[in-house]
C-alpha cells in the first residue's frame, strides 16, 4: 500500500500564541516538509486548491513543480484540483509540465470543491456545479488519452482537431476525490478511475458500503475492480507519545473545524469530541506511530485501500512538529504497515 500526505497550505494564526506565518515562510516551510517526506520514502505528496485568505495554494502545480526540483522518487498530486472552476486544457497543460520537470511523477487528483469561491472568481454559476465537474472531466480525459481532440459541451467552447502541449512523459493518473456522495462514486467507478475518498469524521466503516459500491458499479462498467485503485484521505497526526501527538493537534484543528462549524451548520469542536474522534473507533489518526499503524491497517482490514493519505495539518503548525510527524510516518509507519499489507495480499487476506 502507498503511504502519503497532503496539505491546504494553511496560513492561519496559532490559535495559542497568534502567531502568523507569512505566506512566503508558510511556502519555505512546505517545500522542506515535501522534500523530508521524499527523503523517508513516502509514495505521494499533494497540496489543495484553494481561494480564500487562510490558504496560500491556489495553484497547486506551481508548488508542486517547486517541490519536483528538490526531490528524486516520490509522486506529486492535487488533493484536490477544483476541476468545475477550472479549464481542462490548462490543467492538462500545467501537470503535463509538472510531469516533465519531476521526470514522470505528476498526478491529478480532480473534485468539485468543497468550498464554492471559486465559482464567483471565475465566473461560474453554483447551479451548475455537478454538471460543470462532468462535463470538464470528460474534457480532461480526452485530452490526456489523446493528442488531438474533438470537443463540445455546454459550459467550455467547442474543440475541434486541436492539439494541446506539451505532452507528459507518461501517461497521467487522475484520481476522482469524492466526500461520500454515491452518485460521485458512480461516476469514478464507470470511469474505471482510482478513487480517493475523504474519511474526516465519525466511524470510518460507515464508509464500507460506498467502497462496495464503486467496485461493484466497477464491475458493471467492464472494469476488473480488483485493479483499481482505492485511497483514503484521513486527517492525521504523529508524534513521539500519544499525549504530545493530542496536544499538539487539537488546538489548531478545533479552531478550523469550528470556524467552519460556523459556516455550515457543525457544532463547535470541543476536546471530549476530539478525544472521541482520535479513540480507536474514531476517524482521525492521532498518536504514536504504533497507534497509527494499528488504525491504518483496521482501515484497510475495512476497505482493502491501496493508498493512504494523511493531512498533518489542520490549521497552521509549528513546521518543527511537522517535520518529527513526517520522519515518524516515513520510517516507522509506513515500513510497518507496507510489511503487512503485502503479508495479507500474498496470503489472499479477504477485506
């Protein structure tokens, strides 16, 4: 199994000291954190979209071609790219590029967005933001499997035999970034797409049953669903004892998640509700590097997942502790839970 992590760039105060970080300095940080992971052997890096104030990555290939310079092996990814509010072709253009310079390493991981600011700044309406992520990704699959491409569609101009550069050295993967909408599933499992499903909150086996149904719809489609590749994106944190991995998470992660409480109906986050999310049934992966390995591996008892991806941060943290968090994932996590996964797989471990 493939062990990652991701980030929004966050660039929030520390919600105990008020500290801020400048966006220049949150960046600095970012391509040290990338190269560490690198560094350890993690498989994957990416980086969100997004276009409001307390986030620096609005254009996650910049960062990520930054990154390609400074590391050799590890694969670098969107998590996500707002495809809806965005143009395919350039798209296409800026990880085909990111392809090039990282010798082979760029991936997308395209979604409709979590947050809507996009939509306004580019001149989107919301009321058609199912259909513009359809359409767009049809467009985006085109272009990647072919050179030249004939196109039209309601929300984007027509293309007709027109060629679009540069081509990457290989073929792109784009992975379909779903929250837990069954007809999202649908979509990436007719598609015969890898699938990278957001598991933030409450009990991750209440997630088994859209696993089941994008390889049953899988197989519908004419794809073999053992193939395919499945992902979880987790929030997570690891430190030396489990009090240190707790303390250090909770602040910042209880002051973005009631901000946006505030936004969209959520409770504040209290720290008995943490305690609960980071317990052994929780969603959040917060601890040692023994706890982390344990609640991976339920994970993937559950779905069967070829990939992990965790956010370390939620909200700004000391890039210190970042850096401990990486060095542990990568030498202690991920060769543990590697090891058995691959005994499971050779042993025909059923999920």
């Amino acid at each position: 199994m493939e062990l990652g992590l991701y980030t929004f760039v966050e660039t929030t105060p520390d919600p105990q000291t008020g500290f801020l970080v400048s966006p220049a300095q949150r960046l600095r940080d970012l391509i040290e954190e990338i190269e560490l992971a690198d560094q350890v052997g993690l498989n994957v890096f990416g980086i969100g979209e997004h276009h409001r104030a307390d986030y620096v990555a609005s254009s996650p290939a910049v960062v990520l071609a930054a990154a390609a310079a400074r590391t050799k092996t590890i694969r670098l990814t969107s998590a996500v790219t707002v495809l809806s509010s965005d143009d395919p072709v350039r798209v296409f253009q800026d990880f085909a590029t990111l392809d090039l310079l990282s010798g082979g390493r760029a991936e997308i991981m395209a979604g409709r967005g979590s947050f809507i600011e996009s939509f306004p700044l580019f001149g989107y309406d919301l009321a058609d933001y199912d259909a513009l992520f359809s359409e767009k990704l049809d467009l985006l699959l085109k272009i990647r499997d072919s050179e030249r491409v004939t196109w039209s569609g309601q929300h984007r101009p027509a293309l007709s035999n027109l060629a679009v550069y540069p081509r990457p050295e290989h073929v792109i993967p784009i992975w379909i970034a779903v929250g837990g909408t069954p007809q999202s599933i649908v979509r990436a499992a007719s598609l015969g797409l890898p699938l990278a499903l957001a598991i933030i909150g409450g009990e991750p086996e209440r997630f088994a049953p859209l696993v089941a149904l994008y390889r049953e719809a899988s197989r519908r489609a004419g794809f073999d669903a053992n193939h395919l590749q499945v992902g979880i994106n987790a929030h997570a944190f690891v430190a030396d004892t489990a009090q240190q991995a707790a303390d250090a998470f909770f602040p910042s992660y209880a002051d973005v998640m009631t901000k946006l409480g505030r936004e969209r109906g959520w409770a504040p986050t209290s720290r008995p509700h943490f305690d609960q999310l980071i317990g052994p049934r929780g969603a959040l992966i917060v601890g040692t590097p023994q706890q982390a390995i344990d609640k991976i591996l339920k994970q993937h008892s559950v779905f069967g997942n070829t990939r992990y991806m965790m956010q370390l941060s939620v909200g700004t943290m000391p890039h210190a502790q970042i850096m401990r968090a990486i060095e542990l994932i990568g030498t202690e996590v991920a060769p543990a839970v590697r090891m058995e996964v691959a005994r499971r797989n050779a042993e025909n471990v059923p999920v």
